[in-house]
C-alpha cells in the first residue's frame, strides 16, 4: 500500500479514536471518521496480547493486502483504523476479507453500485 494511504502519527490515530464512530465485529473492529483530506487512510491496531511479532506482522499483512485490493472501491475523505481481536489469531485469510468486506459495508466506505467479492 502506498504511503499516502497509510495512517501512521499517533495524534492521528488518538484524534480517530476520540471522534471516530465504531462497528465490530468478532475479528476487528472498525473505527473510522470524515476527513477534509482527499484520501483515504488506513491504520491498524494489534495489541501485544494477539501474540508475538511475527504473528501481529503477519496479520497485518493480510489486512494490507485485503485493502489495496479495496481501494478503488472505496469512499475517499476518511481515516480508517482496524483494530484486531484475539479471535482473529487463528482466522483464514478469506475469512478475514469477509469481515472486512462486512464492515466496510456497514460504515457505508464502499462507493455505491460496487461490491468486491
């Protein structure tokens, strides 16, 4: 993913957090905020408690890689956070596009008449 679309200052991330609006879902959760920005920005959140360095690297890969697929499909003008759950430790990667897609879909971030599956 490129660097514009990544969020990466923790004033931005503490700023989502504070003003965000949040979905869940038994993987992640999503927290997410309009931005005067053009672009869209995306962070994520994996506590210490998911498991070591490689696993948490690893799931963040994955998500990476679920959103640059998305990113066409998506609204612009906001900043994004996924915050990832325990339960995710064992999820498959399609598994995890699902609720990505889901909750995407649910903040309504998915430009109108497209859907990816």
């Amino acid at each position: 993913m490129e660097k514009k679309y990544r969020l990466r200052r923790n004033k931005d991330f503490q700023y989502t957090y504070k003003k965000g609006r949040s979905l869940g879902h038994p993987l992640l959760v999503l927290i997410y905020r309009k931005t005067r920005n053009a672009d869209i920005r995306i962070g994520y959140s994996v506590t210490k408690k998911f498991g070591n360095a490689v696993q948490r690297n690893q799931i963040k890969r994955q998500l990476r890689e679920i959103l640059r697929l998305q990113l066409p499909e998506l609204k612009q003008g906001c900043d994004i956070i996924f915050i990832v759950r325990r339960e995710a430790k064992g999820a498959s990667y399609k598994s995890l596009e699902e609720a990505v897609n889901q909750l995407l879909k649910r903040a309504k971030l998915v430009k109108q008449g497209e859907t990816h599956t």
